[in-house]
C-alpha cells in the first residue's frame, strides 16, 4: 500500500479506489489539516485500510483516532498526528472509496463537494431556511434560486460559516460546518452580493490584502495571475471607487479565486450589471466550472440560471424542488408537443387522447398541443396514428418552457402548500 | 494567532481610513488642540511672578521638585503637572474616530462580509482594529506632549523644559496610561460600532468613554483629586484589568452572526 499526498489517485491494496479529497495540499493549511481521511463505509475493511495507510505514512497507529463516523455519509474519518506532535510537511488528505460492489466509475465514489442534511436556521421565530438536504458534486455548477427572503443568502452563509446553523449539519469540501470552520473559509471562494471593496484603495492593493489573509505563498504572483485574467492588470494601481460595477464584480470574482478554492459561492453575481458586463461574468463562471470547480451560485436571474447550472434548487425557506433545469421543466409541465395540422377536428384530439403514452391534449385552431412523458420515443407513435387518421401533419415542434414559468408555477404552489411560520 | 494577518489588518486600516479626510483632520486637530490650551495657559501664567498663595504652594512643592530648580520654577512645574490629565484625553478621543470609521465604515460598504469569510479570527481582526486605531492615538499624544515640552522650554525656561520629562510619573502617563486609554477607548468605539448603523452615531456615542475621565479633571479642577504619582500608578494599574475587560466584551459584542445578519 503507498500513500501519495500529490496525485488524485491513491493507489492501495485490495482493488481499492482512491482519490485525493479536498483542497490541494499547502503549507499554508498544513497545520489545520493534518491528516483528513475517509474510507466507504460499504467495504468491510474499511478501518484496516485507514490504519494501514496511517502505518504507511511512518506516523504512529496509536495516534489515529477516528473523531467521527457521519462525517460524510457512506465513510468513515480519521485524524492522524505524527507521534512526536509535529505538524505533518504536507497534509494527507484522502477519501478512499469502495468499489466493494464492482462499479468502478469515478463518479460512483464521487463524494459531494457540498453536502446537507436538516439544515436549519431560523432568527428568533423567523425561519430563514428549514430542512434544507441538498448534495452538490464536485465540478457541478448548481443554482439556487428563489425569490428575496428565501434564504438563499442564509444558506451561503451557513456554508461559508460565516453563521452558524441552527439545526442540522453541513459537510463543504469534506470538512463539516461548525468544526472545521477555519478550514473551510481557507478552502471555499465567496463573492458576497455587493463587492464590498476597499474604494479608496487600488485595485492591487485590494488583492494584496486578502492574498496576505488566505495566507496565499506566491502572493504577488496569484494576484497578478486573476487581475491580468479578469483584464484589470493594467488598471492595478487604480482606485477600486474608480471602477466601473462591472469591474468592481470582476475584482472582487479575484479576490474570491486568488486562494485556488474548490468551492466557489456566488451570491447574485451579475445583478446590477449591465448585459455586457454581466455576459463577461457569465464566460468566466463557465470557464471557472471548466476547470472542475464546485460552484454555488445564488441568482434572481433565471435565464443565467438555465443557461450555467447544471442543476437548480429552488428555494423557498424550503426547498421545492431540485433537479436540471430540463427536468424541472418536464417535472412541472410535462413534455409537450405541438402538432400543426392542414385540417384538424374534436375526433382527432379524443384519438389522440386515446393514447396510453399521452397524458393531455388540448386541439387549438389547427393545432394539437400533446402532452407525453417522452417526445423522442412517443411522436413516431403519435405521427403513425394521426397519418392513419388522413390528417396532414405540418409541422412538429417542442414545447420550451422559459425557467421563468417553472420557477413562477413553483412559487404559486408553494404559496398554496405552505402556511405562514 | 497570526501576527501576519493582524499586520495585514493594521496595514489595511491604516491605508484606508487614513484616507478619509474626516479621520484625519480629526487625527490633526485634536493632539493639536489639547496642546494649544496648556500652551496657551502657561504664556498667560508662565512669564507672571509668584504671589502670596504661589509662594506657600511653592514651599510646598519644593520637596518633591528635582534638584537645581528654584521655589518659582517648581511651582512653575507643578502648573505644568496639573495639565498631563489633557494628555489622556487625547489618547482616549483620538481612537474614536478612527474605531467608528473602522468597524461602521466596514458595515456602510459591505467589506466586513468578505474579511470574515477569510481564515482571520475574531480576536485576530480586533487586535488589529484595536493597533491601527491605538498607535496613532499614542503616537499622536507623544507628539503632542513634545511639543508641550518644546513650548515649557521657551516660555519658561530650560530647565522646566529638562525637568517636566524627567519625572517618572509622566513617563508612566505618557508610556502606560495613554495607550491602556487608546485600547479602552477602540474597544468601547468597538462595542458601540458593532450595534448601531452609523459612522456619525458611533463616534458620538463611543465619545462617551470621556465621561469618567472627566469626573477625574472635574475633581482635580475643584480640588478633590491630586494627580500624584500613587494616583497615576493606581489608574495604571486598573486600566490594565478594565482594558482587559473590555476586549473581552468587545470580542463577544462583535458577533459574526448577528453583524451579517442584522447590518443593513
């Protein structure tokens, strides 16, 4: 068995698969991390593979301990010091997860960079977020939406500990809310939703004081590296008051990345910016995302939520539902088809209603509107009987439902569901 | 605790509040206008010769003055003693300004939310409010007192200019009581800050941490307290634990929870 701090794969016995978890090792988070490692619950030699790696590593058995076994859901957890109570050179970060059960794709042992369960707070009598349980894989680029109020804000907070949950429990980037907190802050990215930048101080200036916060190595080089990607590089040394919004929200997206976080959390990134600016904004989350970053982004705007998220939630003290935004689509609405017919009567609809794939169908003019479960399977189907019929089919189109609808079809039946705290 | 990280928030305030016009007139004004009076004071009193009450105080001085002064310059001297109190009000209300701007300047600008989402502590973040905003106040007070010394000097003499340092109580004044006022006062514009909204009210509420220490001038004014040497050394010694005191409140004052939450 050989243990490797430097590679995302860590080889060990027993056909295990292993994969380096967490923020990539510095000796900036050397001291904070020691050893953090967690093995699928699933494989019965779990406890044997922590220890044998603990042994591998030259550092005492006897000084392992395992502080939690729910962690991480599936896994257990282990903290080693080294024996003589030296900080470790480099942190051994590791989540060995079981292909026990033969599946060996990488994202069968995936864990979650972000991962809730119960999570609640509330002020006072006031429920800001309740029951919150949301799973966020590592590289996803999730959205969460809702409208102002609903908590969205608390929940970034929460999981940037920045407040503390009333209830419940949050894993970010394998480290757990309220215990690992100075971890997680050094290894998670927020851009709050004003840029809350130093106006009176340059841009440079800026960066350099949060490079010196996060404790970053190569300061002026991480800095230099986000100002010339963001296009600020040759405006370092103006004044942040002299920044355009759009600039002010591109200074403080670097100041977000200067650490090299996993987790990015954006609150509202391109509110108040105009098209252009906001377009920029936009390529550059997708870029971030490219690069296998998590990223928890907050938005009102819901067309920025469709066209960037790989999956959406939706918000409202609780949240209502969660999945891509396609299948938010088809959750809420069904699939529908639009069928424009030369000649179409009543008798064609009632055929057609007949169906067992088909769900709905409302005849409007000559055109038939269907509701199916799956168009791809469903419309040679439907095509073959209408042609069977005599009907001369013209045209044959999907319906797209905007985000805006489901997101406003949702809120309406929140409303309706749920009564006031 | 990290030293790197308290220089960074120290360096930061410095760089940004000093910029504030405000601040710094404020910064100017007042070491300067606490030593314009005592100066003022001594070109009306310094030049005029001892009467009868100056004379028995002279006597009663004598004692206790340094060596080589005659009965004039050691009265002389104790005049000049009677006005060290105003050189801890400049320690305590120059810190205000600066504390106010610090922590509600922060809140009017949304900056304080992405500090703490950095690895930084509370205490971390406090101490380097607490310096930023004490060095200069201390700075500013020794500058203050220089010139105190300079005018002594020409106004009255050189030896009242040689022998107003050279005794020890103002150097616990100026070196122990003047910072220890600084910290006091940061904290309790700390503690302040933290629950109102603006820059203007916090200063005008933080001021308030003047008000025991005018009792102390009132007293000395009205005859009731005598600035002495076990005096100077009591009030050094209860700083300590009342500035001890009140960065521990200051610390549970400044809630991350309820600063995000409630600051608008």
């Amino acid at each position: 068995m050989q243990l490797d701090t430097g590679k995302r794969v860590v080889p060990c016995a027993a056909r295990p698969y292993s994969t380096i978890h967490g923020p990539p090792p510095t000796r900036a988070n050397a001291l904070d991390i020691q050893t953090f490692l967690c093995v699928c619950k699933s494989r019965p030699d779990s406890e044997e593979i922590l220890r044998a790696l603990a042994a591998s590593s030259g550092w005492a058995p006897g000084r392992f301990t395992f502080p939690s076994r729910s962690l991480i859901p599936h896994c257990l957890h282990g903290t080693m010091l080294p024996a003589d109570g030296r900080p470790p050179a480099l942190p051994v970060v590791a989540v060995v997860g079981g292909n026990w059960g033969g599946d060996t794709s990488e994202d069968r042992f995936r864990e979650p960079m972000i991962h809730t369960e119960n999570l609640t707070k509330h002020f006072g009598d006031t429920f800001a977020v309740e029951n919150l349980n949301l799973d966020v894989a590592e590289g996803e680029v999730f959205g969460f939406l809702g409208p102002n109020g609903a908590g969205k804000t608390t929940t970034v907070r929460m999981l940037t500990c920045l407040i503390k949950p009333t209830s419940g429990s949050a894993m970010v980037n394998g480290f757990r809310v309220g215990r690992d907190d100075k971890i997680i802050r050094r290894t998670v990215g927020l851009l709050t939703e004003t840029p809350g930048l130093y106006d009176r101080l340059s841009a440079l200036h800026n960066l350099q004081i949060y490079a010196s916060l996060y404790e970053i190595e190569d300061r002026a080089g991480q800095v230099e590296k986000y100002l010339r990607m963001l296009g600020l590089w040759e405006r370092r040394h103006e004044l942040a008051a002299t920044f355009s919004k759009g600039m002010k929200q591109k200074l403080a997206l670097a100041r977000a990345l200067m650490h090299e976080p996993r987790v990015l959390f954006l609150d509202e990134p391109t509110a108040a910016l105009d098209p252009e600016a906001a377009y920029l904004v936009r390529e550059f989350i997708a870029g971030l995302s490219r690069e296998g970053r998590t990223i928890f982004v907050c938005t009102h705007n819901l067309d920025e939520a469709d066209r960037l998220c790989d999956r959406i939630g939706v918000l409202k003290t609780r949240l209502l539902m969660i999945d891509t935004p396609e299948r938010l689509r088809a959750n809420l609405f069904g699939r529908q088809v639009v069928l424009r017919l030369r000649r179409a009567d009543a008798s064609i609809a009632e055929a057609v209603l007949e169906l067992p794939f088909v769900d709905d169908c409302r005849l409007t003019d000559n055109e038939l509107v269907v509701t199916v479960e799956k168009p791809e399977l469903h419309n040679p189907q439907l095509i073959r009987l209408l042609v069977g019929l005599g009907v001369e089919v013209q045209f044959v189109s999907e319906v797209r439902r905007s985000l805006e609808e489901v997101y406003l079809q949702l809120m309406k039946e929140a409303e309706q569901s749920q009564g006031p705290h | 605790m990290s030293i790197e990280k308290i220089k960074t928030i120290i360096r930061k305030e410095w760089a940004d509040v000093f910029k504030h016009r405000l601040v710094l007139l404020s910064m100017l004004f007042i070491p300067v206008a606490f030593t314009t009076v005592p100066v003022a004071a001594l070109m009306v009193t310094g030049a005029a010769q001892i009467g009868e009450v100056g004379k028995e105080l002279a006597a009663q001085a004598s004692p206790i003055c340094p060596p080589g002064l005659t009965a004039l310059q050691c009265y002389q001297l104790q005049v000049l003693n009677q006005f060290m109190l105003l050189f801890m009000f400049t320690p305590l209300i120059l810190p205000v300004t600066i504390a106010a701007y610090s922590i509600v300047g922060e809140k009017t600008t949304h900056s304080l939310e992405p500090i703490l989402a950095t690895p930084i502590t509370t205490i971390e973040l406090l101490v380097g409010k607490n310096l930023a905003a004490a060095i200069p106040a201390t700075i500013g007070t020794w500058f203050g007192f220089l010139i105190y010394v300079a005018a002594a000097g020409l106004l009255m003499g050189l030896p009242l200019a040689r022998a107003l340092p050279s005794q020890a109580v103002w150097w616990v004044a100026l070196l122990l009581i003047g910072p220890q006022l600084s910290i006091l006062s940061v904290n309790f514009a700390m503690m302040v800050s933290s629950r109102v909204n603006e820059p203007h009210v916090a200063e005008q509420l933080s001021a308030l941490v003047v008000l025991p220490l005018l009792l102390i001038f009132f007293g000395q004014v009205g005859g009731l307290i005598i600035l002495d040497r076990s005096l100077i050394l009591q009030l050094a010694v209860g700083l300590v634990g009342v500035d001890g005191l009140l960065f521990y409140l200051a610390v549970r004052v400044f809630d991350r929870e309820t600063i995000l939450s409630r600051w608008r």
